[in-house]
C-alpha cells in the first residue's frame, strides 16, 4: 500500500474508532472517561456487599458541594463498616462525576444501575441533574435517595416511587426568607428582589419565592425584579445590572445559585455601592461561598435544612463529629458533609429493618414504613407511602468574620438599609 493509501486507511481508521466510542457512550455501553471512583472502590461486586452509587459534582463550579456530600456519605458508612457491616455485608459507595452537568449524569446513572449492579443512588447534587435522573430511576425501578436539591419536581404529589428525599424544599427555604423579610422586617413585597441561576435549580427557588410573596399580597411576579445569569458560568455582571436599575432599588436580594457566581455577584454589588441584603438558599454551600466572600462581607444569610454542624447538643451532630476526627481525614465539618451523613445514617436505618438481604424494592418498602422516626436531630423525621420528604424543617444562619453561624430571623430589621 502506498504512503498516501495507507494515511488515508489510518484517517478511516481512527473515524471509524471515534464514532463505534460516541455510539457506544450514547447508549451507556462504555463507561464515560470521566466518571471517576472513590479511592476505595474496587472492580469487583461480591454477595457480601451493599453497593450504592452517587453521581455528583466532582468537578467545576460546584464541586464542593459534591465533595462534602459523598465525604458525610463516607464517614458514616465507613462507621457502619467497622461495626460490621449491615447483617454482616459491608457497605461501598462509588462515586463519579458529572461536573454538574446533566448530560453527564445520564450515562453515570446508566453505568451505576445496570453496570455496577447499585442498590440505590445517593446525594446526587444539583436540580438539573437531579431531573435527568428521575425518568432513568423511574424505568430501571432504582432509588434516587436524598438528593442535595429541593426542587419541586423531586417532590410530585403523589410522589415518585423511586424518589425519596431528605431535606426541606426551596419552597419552603425561600418561603421562609419572605416571611421574615415581610413580617419581621416590615418589607414590602415589591421591595425584594430574585438573583437566580436560568435553569431548573434557579426557576424552582425563584417559583417558591414568588408563591410566598403572593401570599402576602404581591400582585404580579412583574412587579419584582428577576435577574439571571447561565449555569457553571461567573458571567454576572448583566444580572446585576438588572438589579441596579431597578427603581426602587431592592432591599433584600433572594439568590438562587451556585457559590463562586453567587459571591462573585454580591462583591460586585457592594463594590457599586448596593447595600442590599443577601439571602441565599442552602444549595449555595455556606463552607465555599464563605471562603470567596472573605472576612469582611457583611449582611449575608443563608437558610439551611440541617442544624449547624458546631451545635454538639445536637446527638447527631456529636456523632458526626466523631467520626470526623476517625474517617475524615481531617477535613472540616461542613452543612454539606453533614447533609450527606444524615442520609446515609436514615438508609443505614432502614436496611437494619429489612429481615432478609436488602434490595430495590425492600429498601423503598422499609423507608415508606419507617412513619414517625428519630435520628438524633432533636425533632421527628416521617415518611410514609404518601410522603417522600422526612424534613420540612429550615435553619437559619448568617455571615460572621468569615464563617456562617446561627441567626434569629426576629433580628432580621437590624439588617435592612433604610
């Protein structure tokens, strides 16, 4: 063959190998390049393990939250494990990336299912890929358990079988900032405005928030002001732009993002001059947007779904610190990482109510059964056939030299700019 035949075979060739690889990956044969497994996950499934899977966001923008959910989910099972296990079966997790992206979750959630054979998935993280999710665990009859993510589609009445949640919803988080706001600090309804990421994620708090301001008389969502900027991306300055020319200007901003744009936007906002208060729900990541904000931003909230990882009178908290200090590497406690250990110690509940080896469909059965339930958070916890969510509960906190701490929504009046 000639020197220009045989370049032109290579060229045929390595086309051919692209599209038989793209074809593959479509159809969740291969395993995506970049998936990623924990450093204790091995090749190999045996009878005497419990595997669960997590597709999360390792990488990019939000990757802390995703990193600080699989380490709760970690420690606590790592806990389980030196005990021995759940009837003697040691528990695994594997995790692997999505960098927050949708598209990526799909062959991730395809490859954990019917690949690695998981139980259930886990602390996914984020809206988006929470929604790409949900028809894929419908089909595969799989469980998508306590997701980081309070958006309404995960929360249908009556709910998804195969969709059972922890946390409080954004409705309720953003419902409880406008009823502070309003009752505590005498705001009008059109005297609060909406920072929101343009996807699901964002749409689903901003929706939550609007429902509770028309609850307190606002007349049309035309009358507050909505500004938006595009996922995994920092490029603000348009939003806030928005925000600024709005008349009256806003007294309190409700942000429905992710931390490095949403930090990004509220330094540039007391860069211009705004003053507004900052409200911001849970999924922002108080540990990350803490560190960008710095020591000196002020009048910065943040609602949380979990009590505040310090509060050692707590029973749950206390545990979770312990086995910190023995699993975690010393990395510090979070509200994500604590997220994820409370998941993980509700399931553990629940396996160790299942008489026979646990599976996909026992393990939803047991959690449905589980009715009134404590786990050490100081209140009850409830699930039931009907009733997918076991928390309603919303913490508040607010920025302090650097770290957010716990916050009485009655003091929220000393907080707004006149």
């Amino acid at each position: 063959m000639s020197l220009k035949g045989l370049s032109a075979f290579k060229e045929i060739s390595f086309k051919k190998l692209f599209f038989i690889g793209f074809c593959c990956l479509v159809a969740g044969i291969a395993k995506p390049v970049f998936s990623q497994e924990t450093s204790n996950t091995v090749k190999f499934k045996t009878k005497n393990e419990l595997v669960f899977g997590m597709s999360t966001a390792l990488s990019g923008p939000a990757a802390e939250l995703g990193k600080n959910m699989r380490l709760g989910v970690q420690i606590r099972l790592e806990r389980e494990n030196k005990a021995g296990g759940i009837g003697g079966r040691k528990i695994r997790l594997i995790a692997w990336d999505d960098g927050y992206e949708p598209e990526r979750t799909i062959p991730n959630m395809r490859d954990l299912i019917n690949q690695e054979e998981v139980l259930a998935v886990i602390g996914n993280v984020g809206t988006p890929t929470a929604i790409s999710a949900i028809p894929i665990v419908n089909e595969e009859k799989t469980l998508l358990f306590a997701p980081y993510t309070g958006a309404g589609v995960l929360r249908k009445n009556p709910p998804d079988r195969y969709v059972i949640n922890y946390r409080a919803s954004y409705a309720e988080e953003t419902s409880a900032m406008v009823n502070a706001l309003i009752k505590e600090g005498g705001l009008k309804p059109e005297e609060i405005a909406f920072f929101t990421q343009r996807d699901s994620y964002g749409d689903a708090g901003y929706i939550g928030g609007i429902n509770a301001l028309k609850e307190h008389g606002l007349q049309s969502e035309t009358d507050i002001v909505h500004s938006r900027y595009e996922r995994n991306t920092l490029v603000v300055e348009s939003a806030l732009a928005d925000i600024l020319l709005a008349d009256p200007v806003p007294k309190a901003i409700i942000i429905v993002g992710a931390y490095a744009p949403s930090a990004k936007f509220m330094k540039l906002a007391r860069k211009v001059g705004l003053e507004s208060l900052f409200l911001n729900v849970s999924f922002v990541g108080s540990a990350p947007l803490a560190k960008e904000l710095g020591n000196d931003m002020k009048r910065v909230i943040v609602t949380q779904v979990v009590p505040y990882p310090e509060d050692l009178s707590v029973p749950i908290v206390r545990a979770y610190h312990d086995d910190m200090k023995f699993y975690g590497s010393g990395r510090n406690v979070s509200f994500g990482s604590l997220e994820g250990y409370i998941a993980m110690e509700i399931l553990i509940k629940a396996m160790n109510n299942i008489e026979e080896q646990p599976n996909r469909e026992n393990i939803i059965d047991t959690l449905e059964n589980l009715g009134n339930f404590e786990i050490g958070l100081g209140h009850k916890l409830y699930y039931d056939r009907e009733n997918h969510q076991a928390s309603h509960r919303v913490w508040s906190t607010i920025l302090r030299q650097g770290e957010f701490i716990p916050f009485n929504w009655k003091n929220i009046p000393s907080l707004l700019v006149p």
